[in-house]
C-alpha cells in the first residue's frame, strides 16, 4: 500500500524526457547512480552523535538542540551564502525537522512524505509516499492532523523510523526508501494518528500517539515502547487512565475512562542513559472547560504533566503537575531539556522547560522530580502562584462556572509557548526559548461531539495582544541555574520557527515576518538576518561535510503567524505557503579550509 | 444517556417552526441570497486559497460541518474571530460589509437558508442566530445521506460526562439557569 520514487524510475523519466525532440540532440544518457551505501546508527551513536552530524529530532536526545560546530561563528555568519533550496512535496504547517547522517539529508513533511537528499548537493536520492487512508470529509479535525507533522522521523541502524499520520510505525531502509515493515498501532478510524516522530534509544522506538481530543479515541492516550528491529510492541502508558496510581483515578473526580480526552504527548520525548529514564510532557485534558469535562476542581493527571518513565518497562517513576485542572486549552506537552549543571559529582542533573503555552519556565530534579524554581517569561493571567514545593495555585476568577461565560484569558490557545522548541547551549549553560505575547477570549459550549472531530467544546476569540503590550514576538535567555533571565528580544512579529544554539556562540531563528536572524547567544543583539521566501518554521539545523559546515532552514506556512497576523499589520504575512528548505553555508573564498 | 442526533434535530426542527416563541430562535433566513452570492465573490478571492474553495479546508481549516459551527456557537463569533484576525495577509482590513457577506456565503454554504433580508452588521442579530442548532439539525440531516463514505461508524460516538446533564447557562440577559446540556436552549 505504498508508492515510492525510486531511482530506477527517476533513471526512467530522465530517459522519457531525453526521448522529446526538445533534448535529442544532448549527449548519451547519464550513468546510473552507483547504488549508496550507508553507515548504520548505532545505539552508541545516537546517544553520543559524531559533531559533524545531526541524527536526533534535537541532535542528541537530552533535546538540546545544540551543535558544537563552530565554522560559522559571530564573526564569519556575515558571509553565509546559499548552497542549495529546495520545495517541500506537501503544503501544510511548516514544522519539518531534517536529520543529517553519511552525507545524506531525511526529510519529513506533511502527508508523511520522506525524502533522501544528498546533503551537500541537494539531489534528491529516493522519496517515499505514505498512501493514508481516504477519511469522511466531515472528520475536519482529524483531516489536519496530516497536514501539520512534526520533526516525524529517528534514525536507526540502517532504517528510517516515521510515524505516520494513520498511526502506524514504519521503518524504511535509508539507503533506497524501501520499507522494511511497518505496523499498526493505533486505531486512526477513532481518531488516533501521530504527528509527533518518535525517540529510538536500545533498540527501542518510544512514541507518542496524538489525536486524543478526538471524540472516539476515549479513555485512552498513549506513550509506547516498540522493537525497533521488528516492531512488536513492549509496553505503553496511558497519560489519562492509570489504575496502578490511586492519585491519578481521584484526579479526575469521578469522571469515568470513557468520558476522558486529552493528554496528548505531542512533542517528542528526551532519555538520560544514566538513569534509564524518558521525560515526556503531556498535554491540556478534553472537554477544555472543566464545567464540561465533570470533573470539579481535579487535577486530571496526568495532563499538563511531565512524565518521567523507566525507558525498559514504562513504569512512572515521578510526575509533576505544570497547570492542574486547565480551563483554558493552555496545553503543556513541549520541549524537556535535560541539562547538567556543574561539574563532576557536584553536578545537579536538571530538567528545563517552558512546558506549556502558558510560558512559565520551570527547572526540575530530573531523578526525583522535586520542584527547583519557576517564573513568568511572558504575560499571563491564569496561575496566580507557585509555591516552594511547586504547587500551582490558579487564578479562580477565570475559571468559567457557567456555560456561555466569557473570560478573557493570557497567554492564548496558540501561545505564549507552542511546539517551537527551544534550546540549550552547555557553552552559556543558558536555555533559548521562543515565546509570544497573546491573549484571547474563551467561552465554554456545549456540542454534541461528531466523529473525527475535537471534544473542545469551547469557542476562542481572536489572538490579541496583553494589554499595553506592542511587542508580541520574544526570545528569552534562561539561566538554567535559577530560572533568571539573561537577555530579552523584542519585536513585533512573532517567531516562528524553533531555535538551534551553536558553539559558534549563535542562536538561530526566524519570525512571521520571514527573516531568518543570528542571534549573540550572550547578547541578544541580531548580528545578522535574512529574508526567505514565507514565514522561517520547523527546526532550523546544521551539519557539517567536507569540511564546511551547512545551516538548513525550513520556511512555510505557519500557523502561528496567520493567527497572530492582526499584531503586526504593517508586515503582511504572505497568501502562498511556500514550504521550501533553504540551506546555507559560508562563502568559498571566506574560508581556510577550503580554496 | 447521550441525546442521539435524531432527537436532536427533532428538537432543532422544532425549535425552528416555533421561531417566534421564547429563547430558540430559527438560524435560517437570516440573509439574502444575492448576499451570499456577493459573499461567495469575495470569499474566494479573499479566503478560498487557505480554507478551499468548497469551504474543505486546506492549510486553514474547514469552514463547513458541524464541529465548525458548534465551535462558534452563533454567527456572532464567526464575525468577531474572523472581523479581526482574517485574512493574515489583511487581518480586520476587509471593511465590514465585505465580512458580513462573506459570513453569508458560510452561513449559506453550511446549509442555512437564505431568507428575505440582509445580515446586518449588528453584534444582537449575529449573537442571535444559533449555530449549535443548525449544526444539530444538519447532523441529522447528514445521517441518511452519508452513505458515500464506506462505512460509517457503527459505534455511537462517545458525549462529555456532563451530557444530557443540567448545567449552569448563562442567557442573553446575563441571567444563570440551568439548563440540561445538549438541548437546543444550551446555547442562546
């Protein structure tokens, strides 16, 4: 049931087109390809990636997002030139996340649509198409789920690992896009499909199903473990049903399994081999409103969590609550950061994180989950405090005791934080994170749910700026030590992309204004910009062959700044999508490296 | 137990043969069809190359079904979301007659009936017309006919814990009753 573009027949459509008149008089056919070969991944290597390569969603899979490349560097990224570009096969929100392994670039976009390119060249070596399912045009909401994948793909041995849209595992070889197996999950005709790429560590693939505030995926939202030799399922956790935990079944105040949405894990895990351990985050619970969900003043666990598993078995080794018994669709499933601090023995092992769309940045102990400290980075109104354990009190004014009680709520359903990810440089030990100013309205309903379809029932209004803010788009420098904030980017169109730091002492980002920027990871000042083509999105990266190091930047349609358009009128997002892959490096005669 | 759909659009169609009685007001007529027409003009120079020229979604989403107008509740909140933050390209920069007839054309194309006078730009009319009940009636409607898809789903789609079940509404005078979730009075 699936199609690929293989060499052969791209062989075969160059020999077609030499065949028109228009080419009759080139010369003899080119040679075929020597077939590729492919040095596998290896356990070892995912864990500790070679410099010069990038084989993780964030690199390595504490979620950093950081390289020790350091060619382009303060005083070089001046003379950054293109290499190559190159347009994304499916339109879509732009949040592709390229992977770099043996010279060869896997990229993932929408419509679970994996290419091989050779990264220096921008060739394309094999494409695969993943054949999904025809879905009732009325199951609106499950239809885009398809059209906004995110960082889809793990490297393993000699396959590629996607997670497909109609919740399946499929591993591909990466020399040619073959697939070598693939299983079914998941239901996807409750709703169930993944849009989030899965964590490959020992020989297991950890993931994450999404699509659980879809009304038939009930009672169940999953992380499972899988042989990512063969496939077969290990184990799975359920984020909102775990009868092994009296706390978790109280939390929801009666609410039965079969009444239950929500908890969707939807950003990809991180794992400390020390301790074995996977850290996940879970997001908002479904109905949003908790005069509709049942469920009182519960807690609901374990949405809005961070999940700390043992990667072998699945069993929870702590929890923390990041926003209990959420009103507001303020979701809290992104970016874990696993960050050392300090030296030797003395070092604390910390989790980093602005875990929701709430914006507060949280620092925990990792092996305990004991609450570090917290703090506000962008203007919110719904938790009034945080105590010394780590309590979260909320801020009861804006919790809706009536159906048709309209509050005015920050941040906003699109954020604050959203799934651009943020990240860390062990050079500053200084978390990077991109934020917004917003504010919006909610409005608890009451629906009837429908297949295919989200269990909100909850209407937003538009995305506004906080009161006397002008400012909504925002970067923040977090001191991993304390929370403290180190420097502070301002500007008026939000970012749109996630970050990548660099031992070149640069962060690299972009905003809805389509400009892609160098920032001074010890500064903030912009040292250099340049604009694309449409919105900067996905997950900027970089690598490194033959001695000079690329930087690859994925631009497209983002959702994030058609929802946030009304802040920045004077820079007009534009009508074209424009999904494209742009990449970079420093111009020939700039370099010692080469002539 | 979940109201099952029938019952619903029963209520729905109801409802909308006792338009002048208490709070249920009928969502249809509440626009001309050369309104929508006007609407369906601009809509697809404005709208139709992100939400798809049949109202299918593309990379915005779908303007059309049930979960899109349960979601909005009334006309008014279309107009309200839409009024500022669309088109990206010229968010709140359409004027407002160019909106409202493009809320026409949506209205129009998610089964509503034209009727013998314009939508006016006027937050009470908006707020007034009821889109859970439309959504209803149309789900009622859709069942018999969706036999295109392959097999439609036999299991009953499961309903919040609080369906069916009376909850504290707040109605247009800002009073709170409550009223028993899934009738057509849950949304005023």
């Amino acid at each position: 049931m699936t199609l690929r573009l293989t060499t052969k027949l791209l062989a075969f459509t160059a020999l077609s087109a030499m065949a028109l008149p228009a080419f009759a008089q080139d010369a003899a056919a080119p040679a075929a390809p020597a077939p590729r070969t492919y040095k596998p991944v290896t356990n070892e290597m995912i864990l500790n990636p070679p410099p010069e390569e990038w084989i993780s969603w964030r690199r390595t899979v504490d979620n950093q997002g950081y390289s020790p490349l350091d060619l382009i560097n303060k005083d070089t990224v001046k003379n950054l030139e293109l290499a190559w570009a190159w347009p994304m096969a499916a339109d879509g929100q732009q949040e592709a996340a390229p992977l770099v392994h043996d010279g060869m670039m896997f990229l993932s976009t929408n419509q679970n649509i994996i290419q091989a390119l050779d990264a220096k060249t921008g060739d394309l070596i094999w494409e695969y198409r993943h054949v999904l399912p025809e879905i009732p045009a009325s199951w609106g909401y499950q239809l885009n789920q398809a059209r906004r994948q995110k960082n889809s793909i793990a490297l393993y041995d000699d396959k590629v690992i996607v997670a497909t849209a109609d919740a399946k595992l499929v591993a591909l070889e990466a020399a040619t896009g073959k697939v070598a197996w693939e299983t079914q999950v998941y239901d996807t005709m409750k709703g169930y499909s993944y849009t989030v790429g899965p964590l490959v560590v020992n020989d297991k693939i950890i993931s994450a199903i999404s699509g659980c505030s879809i009304a038939g995926t009930a009672g169940g939202c999953f992380i499972a473990a899988h042989d990512a030799k063969t496939g077969k399922e290990i184990w799975r956790f359920n984020t909102i049903d775990d009868p092994k935990n009296p706390e978790q079944e109280a939390s929801w105040n009666g609410v039965p399994p079969e009444n239950r949405w929500g908890g969707t894990p939807w950003t990809t895990g991180s794992y400390d081999p020390r301790t074995n351990t996977t850290f996940w985050g879970v997001g908002m619970p479904g109905p949003y409103s908790q005069l509709i969900r049942g469920s009182g003043e519960g807690p609901v666990l374990y949405t809005n969590n961070t999940l700390a598993l043992d990667a072998d078995t699945g069993e929870r080794k702590w929890n923390f609550s990041h926003l209990p018994a959420d009103n507001w669709d303020l979701d809290s499933p992104f970016e874990r950061i696993l960050v050392d601090e300090g030296q030797g023995d003395a070092a604390k092992h910390l989790l980093v994180t602005v875990p929701g769309k709430d914006g507060i940045a949280f620092g925990l102990d990792r092996d305990t989950g004991k609450y570090l400290w917290s703090r506000d980075t962008v203007y919110q109104n719904v938790v009034k405090s945080i105590d010394a354990e780590g309590k979260v009190t909320l801020n009861s004014d804006l919790v809706p005791t009536a159906v048709n009680q309209e509050v005015f709520v920050c941040t906003s359903v699109s954020g604050g934080k959203l799934w651009m990810t943020g990240a860390y440089s062990p050079k500053t030990q200084t978390y990077y994170v991109p934020l917004a100013e917003a504010c919006n309205t909610v409005t608890p309903t009451v629906t009837e749910f429908t297949a295919g379809n989200a269990v909100g029932a909850t209407k937003f209004g538009p995305r506004v700026l906080p009161p006397n803010i002008t400012n909504g788009g925002v970067v923040e420098a977090i001191n991993v030590a304390d929370g403290a904030r180190k420097w502070r980017l301002e500007q008026r169109p939000t970012f749109s992309s996630s970050l990548l730091a660099t031992a070149g002492g640069l962060v690299f980002g972009g905003d809805a204004g389509r400009f892609l920027m160098a920032i001074d990871d010890e500064t903030g000042q912009v040292v250099w910009k340049t604009r694309l083509n449409a919105p900067i999105g996905g997950y900027p990266m970089t690598y490194e062959i033959d001695g000079e190091q690329y930087l690859a930047v994925p631009t497209g349609f983002s959702a994030q700044a058609s929802s946030s358009a009304s802040m920045f009128p004077e820079i007009p997002v534009p009508s074209g999508s424009g999904n494209s892959l742009f990449v970079f490096k420093l111009r020939n005669d700039t370099q010692t490296a080469s002539k | 137990m979940p109201f099952p759909n029938k019952l619903i659009a029963g209520l729905a169609a109801l409802g909308a043969g006792l338009a002048l009685h208490g709070s249920a007001v009928a969502a249809d007529g509440h626009f001309t069809a050369e309104q929508a027409a006007r609407g369906q003009t601009q809509y697809n120079s404005n709208c139709g190359s992100c939400h798809g020229m049949q109202l299918e979604g593309g990379v915005g989403p779908t303007l059309k079904g049930t979960d899109f107008l349960g979601n909005w509740g009334t006309a008014g909140g279309i107009y309200d979301y839409f009024s500022v933050a669309m088109p990206p390209t010229a968010p709140g920069k359409l004027g407002e007659a160019v909106y409202t007839d493009i809320l026409a054309y949506i209205l129009s194309a998610n089964g509503l009936a034209a009727g013998s006078e314009e939508l006016p730009a006027d937050p009470a009319v908006m707020n007034a017309i009821n889109l859970t009940e439309a959504a209803a009636a149309n789900a009622g409607n859709a069942a018999p006919t969706a036999t295109t898809a392959e097999a439609a789903p036999a299991a009953p789609v499961p309903q919040a814990f609080t369906f069916g079940k009376a909850l504290p509404t707040k109605q247009p005078d800002g009073t709170v009753k409550d009223v028993t979730s899934g009738s057509a009075a849950a949304n005023p």
